[in-house]
C-alpha cells in the first residue's frame, strides 16, 4: 500500500438531512485523504475520527450525543423500561465458588453493586468474609477486577484491574495473612493471566506507549517476565522476547506442582506454538514442542507424570493428547481421548478425572473419563442450555458448575465427582416467570445449502402470522461458539411479545474447526450470508416481517450487522451495530486489531483480499441515496480492542447517505470501554437505550 496523502483543504458539510427527517445532524468535517491499494484509490474523508484525543473528534461526539440522547429521551416508555431492568437486576449474582488451600472463594454482586466483590469463607457454610472489593478502587466503579490468581504456597494473591473498560491492566499483590495490598506493581500488561512460580510470577508487559495514544497504538514487542515479591517492575527478570516478530503473542503457563513453564506463542488468534521449559533444572532451556501456528495447543494440567494437552492437531474437533516430558518430539504423543462427532469445547481435570464439555448443536454435553480416555459417566444438564463455569481440583471430587439457558436463570450445582450427583447450591432469585417462556431450536438453509442451527425463544401461545417484533442476533467469527446465554436485559423485551432469535452461523465454532474456517478471510461473506438467510427464514415462516425485524451484534457481531444493513437495508427495520468493526481496510493498525488476521485477512496481504474486504466493507459500502433502517451504533470512548474510530466513521457516512426518515444515531459511552468490567449501572444505561430504540423503532407499546 502506497503512503496517504492528505490535501491541505477541507470542506465543511452538514450530513444530509432529509425534509421528511426530524433530525438534524451534527456538522462533520470531510477531509481529502486518499489511501491506494494495489493501484485503487480509497478515499477515507474521515480520517481524522481517527484522532481519539482531539479537541475536534471530542467536539463531534459530544454534538453527536446531544443528539442521540435527545431523541431517546423522547422514547415514552424509556424511563418506564429502566425502572424494569433495575427492578430485574436487582438480585444476588454468585460466581461458582472455587477451592484454594483450604478455603472456598467466590464473587457476588448484593444487587445493585457496579461491581462484584470476592469473598472468602472457611466453609461451604461459614459466614463469608470480603477478601477484594474493587467498588473501593474507583468512586464511580469505572476500575474493574480483572483477574485473580493464587499463589501455590498460599500466601498471596495477585489481581489484575483495569480501569473505564481499557484492555490495559495493572497487576497487584495481596498478602492473604493481613489482607493487604503490598508496594508490587506491574504496569502495560494485557490479555494474559500471570502464572505462579515460588514468591513470585510469571507475567507479559509491553513498553509504555506513546503519550496519547495509549488507546489505539498499536501493540507490540511484548515481553515475558518474572516478577519476585517485593521488587521494583524495572528489576524485573526478561524470560522471553522476540525481537524479529514483533506481532507475536505470548502467554506463561505454570502447572500447579510448578515443574513445567510452557510458553504459548501466538500470531493471530487461530494457532499457537508451544514451548516447554523444566522449571526444577536452572539449567534448561525451554524445548520447543510445537513450532508452527497451524493449530490450537493448550495446556490441559500435568498429573502422574504426564503432560495432557487439547489440540485440533489433525482433529478439527479437538482430542486430548498425552506427553512424556522425558520425551516430548510430536511423535511420541499418545492419543488419550480421540476425536468425536460433536466438538470438544475445553476440559478441567476434577478429581483424578478429564471433564469434557461437549458442544452437540450448539448446546453443551460434560461427560467425565478417567486418564486412560476411558469413558466413566454423563453429568445429565437441565436441558439444552450452556455449563459457563466449571471449577474444581485435581486430588478433591467436589466440584461446582453454573448452568443457564436463553430462559434459564444462572444455576449453580454442587457435584459429587465420585458419584456423580448434582444439587441446587444457588439459583438466581430473577423477578420473572420463566414458566410462561419457551425456547426452541430451529434449522434453516443457507444460501449455499449448508444448515444452520438457530435458537428462538418467546412466549408460550405466540403465533406464527408474521406480525412479531422479533430481534435477530449473531456472532460469526474466531471460533466463537454462541451457546444458550441468560440476559435479563432480553426479558422486557421478550414480556412485550417479543421472540428472540440466535443464529449458530458460519465462523464460530458451533461445529469445529471446519465450522470456523468457512466463516473466514475468502470465505467470509459466508457469514453474512447466513444471517441473512436466518432473516429470510423467519420471515418465510411467519414469525416475523421485515417491518418488525431488528439485529443485533457486538464486535466482530458489529461487522456483521453492519454488513448485513448495508447489503440488505430492505430486509430489516432496526439494526444495531455495538462496538463493531466496520472499516475493513484499516482495522489492523490498531491496537491488537493486527492478530485478527487469521480470520478476515487485510488490504495489504494481496490485490484479491483487498478486493474482497472492500466489497463488504461496511465503511466502504454505504451507498447515497439509499433508504436505511433506524441504527443506533453504540461504542465506547475508551475501546482499545475496537477503537471507537470504526464506529465514528460509519455513523458519519451513514447520516451523510441515509435516504430514509428513520434515525441513524452513535451512543457514545464515556469511560467505557468493549465491554468487560463495564460497572451494572453503565450496562443498564447502555441497555435501557438500546431497547428503547429498537422497541420504539419496530413499533411496540410496552405495558409496565
């Protein structure tokens, strides 16, 4: 790709309003940036949208909330459907508990907290005790907890934070004999977990970024560390580099008896090479067991002797794989557990025992073998839902699962893993009635005859006569599977006759690995083809019409919606692109946006994957003089995974364009960032306006 270049006029437009239209948008400058791919110009007039810290892009969504928030503001039933997701949210939320030296932790939020606290408690039974309360951290529960791990001798704990949504994340030290936080801090880390060795940790830093561009530089050249207790992070011991590829990732592992540190090295987010290093000799080096990013290797523990690992490795849907470390080449692995029809999602080792959990149609299945691969008994689930935690240890045979369903509230079971009986530890006091909902799942054609798995749930007595409000969401990509999910922030909806609607499209990993590739880089319009078919089918068979039809999707579900709106702006009535990625052509030049890759490609690989990124480009596809459904895109300031650029530009072309008297509207979140450790407050803000536009936009009348 040649360099941009930047002519030194700009011009100043309003974004066309119609006359029909009731909104007036707020000015956008244009600027004349042209990038060329391949001998193709590319203008890109909102180039700089891109400036996350400028006095003018801070101008612009400033103006542009003051619009938005206007025209929520005037949703009749807004505050009315606030006060019902409060009143739903407004119960105790319990995390799994889980098992260290001894004593039981767990998180709970009370209710209303903007974040949940850990507790500890000597018992199952005991009165639980506060070990962390990040709602201390911050006086507007903007600091979120991201992590914690425990140190294998049990005196310490280390917790990761990161503050108003960043991927950015700060590590500390508890002493867990006086519960205090100790002088240790570690600064630039992201995406990995530490990993205990001894008094200290393993851990992966980037250098500090350039001042400004904290939020969209991108990152590279990280590093893996080794952090003693008590030490300054600039005396920190470097473990590992890579000075030649500065795109890599690296993730520490250490087994819980800490013999072995394994090294999992990615590019993208598809493959990782995995190096192994004996941590009692002082003297080894790491062994690099796997050097090649064509597959997936991951650590599963160390018992008995023996390494135990999940791979795809000439499995698409996954096997575990057994390594003598006294011998550790590739051919010596021995198959533990083969490969089956229905993929194998992840496995925990319980209680001497390999717990499974399978994906059979997008729904899970736990099956427990011995270390042998021998098959021992299923653990029978309450119906077809998803297990969205599994804890438990290797020497002990309690254990705890947390259950859920698209109308099945998070249920916690207590398992005996001797005898394989679950109980009730905790259910969700949700204010609802489950009873008067169903969920079922459906089967539909694509447009190249694949079948598709989709899940709609509803009120029991609805009727097929095409007149339902119904909202149609997805994913898509990166081996993502999108299992039956709880959300109160659905069951307004769903009580105003709403059905709600999950589509198992191409590019996750519902199926396996085969599942995620045809989703992927030439094979990506696969995706959005799907969830058009998915629109097509419910509309064929009288769930629904086009004038009561929403979608919905975040990240690469933001791509998707936004594909699909500007290929087919006739088929849907609401759309909702949330913290998406929607220039096609830039997205790999920020942040971590490089390690996405795998999945769509970029403009500069090769003339035909500029091409191809270009003909779905959301950004690069809005059409003037096109009639667009209502769209409400949704982002947050502080977004360093998507940066908040992709959804700047799109609202600015698509208000620009936009034919129609329905509303094009950007809901700019301050101190917001993807989505994780978004205090609950901020999330029913985000939620209450999101439903109020699509409620208000498809027409319902809502009864509180």
């Amino acid at each position: 790709m040649k360099p941009i270049y930047v002519l030194s006029f700009s011009v100043i437009f309003m974004a066309a309003c119609h006359s029909s239209s009731k909104i007036s948008y707020p000015h956008t400058q244009k600027e004349n940036v042209t990038d060329h791919y391949f001998g193709t110009e590319v203008a890109d007039p909102y180039r700089w949208l891109e400036n996350d810290t400028s006095a003018a892009t801070a101008a612009w969504v400033k103006a542009q909330n003051e619009v938005t928030f206007n025209y929520l503001e005037k949703i009749p039933f807004r505050n009315a459907l606030k006060n019902r997701l409060t009143e739903l949210n407004d119960y105790p939320k319990l995390g799994a508990p889980f098992k260290k030296h001894g004593k039981y932790y767990f998180f709970k939020n009370n209710g209303l907290q903007p974040q949940s606290i850990l507790y500890q408690q000597l018992t199952l039974y005991s009165e639980p005790e506060i070990l962390l309360d990040p709602n201390t951290l911050s006086s507007d529960g903007t600091v979120a907890l991201s992590s914690v791990s425990f140190s294998n001798v049990g005196h310490y704990m280390a917790y990761s934070v990161a503050k108003s949504g960043s991927d950015w994340n700060e590590i500390f030290v508890l002493n867990l004999d006086n519960r205090q936080t100790l002088s240790d801090h570690i600064q630039w880390t992201k995406f990995w977990n530490v990993a205990w060795k001894g008094n200290g940790f393993y851990y992966i830093a980037y250098d500090a970024p350039q001042k400004g561009k904290e939020l969209s530089a991108k990152n590279e050249f990280p590093k893996v560390y080794y952090h003693q207790i008590g030490q300054l992070q600039n005396k920190d011991l470097l473990i590992y580099q890579d000075k030649n590829h500065p795109l890599r990732e690296f993730g520490p592992f250490v087994t819980e008896d800490e013999k072995y540190l394994f090294l999992i090295i990615t590019e993208t987010t598809t493959g990782n090479a995995l190096l192994m290093k004996d941590l009692s000799d002082p003297k080894a080096d790491f062994v690099t067991l796997v050097d090649g990013f064509e597959n997936d290797y991951s650590v599963i523990g160390h018992i008995n002797g023996k390494i135990y690992i999940l791979t795809n490795w000439e499995a698409p849907n996954k096997r575990i794989m057994e390594i003598d470390p006294e011998h550790p080449s590739r051919e010596n692995w021995k198959e533990v557990i083969p490969e089956q029809k229905t993929v194998l999602e992840s496995v925990e080792i319980i209680d001497g025992k390999f717990f499974c959990l399978y994906l059979k149609d997008a729904a899970h299945r736990l099956f427990a073998h011995d270390l042998s691969g021998k098959l021992l008994y299923e653990v029978k689930l309450p119906t077809l839902g998803s297990v969205i935690s599994l804890t438990g240890s290797k020497d002990d045979s309690e254990a705890f699962y947390t259950f859920s369903s698209f109308t099945f509230p998070p249920t916690i079971y207590r398992l005996d893993a001797d005898k394989n009986v679950s109980e009730i530890f905790q259910k969700a006091q949700v204010k609802f009635q489950p009873e008067n909902f169903v969920t079922e799942q459906v089967f539909y054609t694509a447009k190249d005859g694949t079948k598709v798995p989709m899940f709609l749930s509803y009120r029991k007595g609805m009727k097929k006569d095409g007149k339902n409000p119904l909202m149609l969401y997805g994913y898509g990509g990166f081996n993502i599977s999108m299992t039956p999910s709880f959300s109160v922030s659905r069951i307004p909806f769903l009580e105003s006759g709403g059905i709600y609607a999950v589509a198992n499209i191409r590019g996750g990993g519902e199926y396996g690995e085969s599942w995620h590739m045809a989703g992927t880089k030439m094979q990506k319009k696969n995706v959005f083809d799907d969830f058009i078919a998915a629109a097509e089918f419910l509309i064929a068979e009288g769930y629904t019409s086009s004038k009561k039809l929403a979608i919905d999707g975040g990240s690469n579900g933001g791509l998707l919606v936004g594909a699909c709106l500007t290929q087919r702006p006739d088929l849907f009535a609401v759309a909702v692109p949330e913290v998406g990625v929607l220039d096609m052509l830039r997205y790999h030049l920020f942040t971590i946006g490089w390690s996405w890759a795998s999945d769509y490609g970029t403009s500069e690989e090769s003339k035909e994957m500029f091409a191809y990124l270009k003909s779905y480009s959301p950004l690069h596809n809005v059409v003037k003089g096109t009639k667009y459904p209502a769209v409400l895109i949704m982002t947050g300031d502080h977004d360093d995974r998507v940066v908040p650029a992709h959804s700047f530009k799109f609202a600015a072309a698509l208000q620009e364009a936009n034919a129609s008297d329905k509303p094009v509207l950007i809901r700019v979140d301050s101190n917001a960032g993807h989505g994780a450790g978004k205090p609950l407050g901020k999330l029913i803000d985000a939620q209450t306006d999101m439903w109020s536009f699509v409620m208000y936009n498809l027409g319902m009348k809502p009864k509180w």
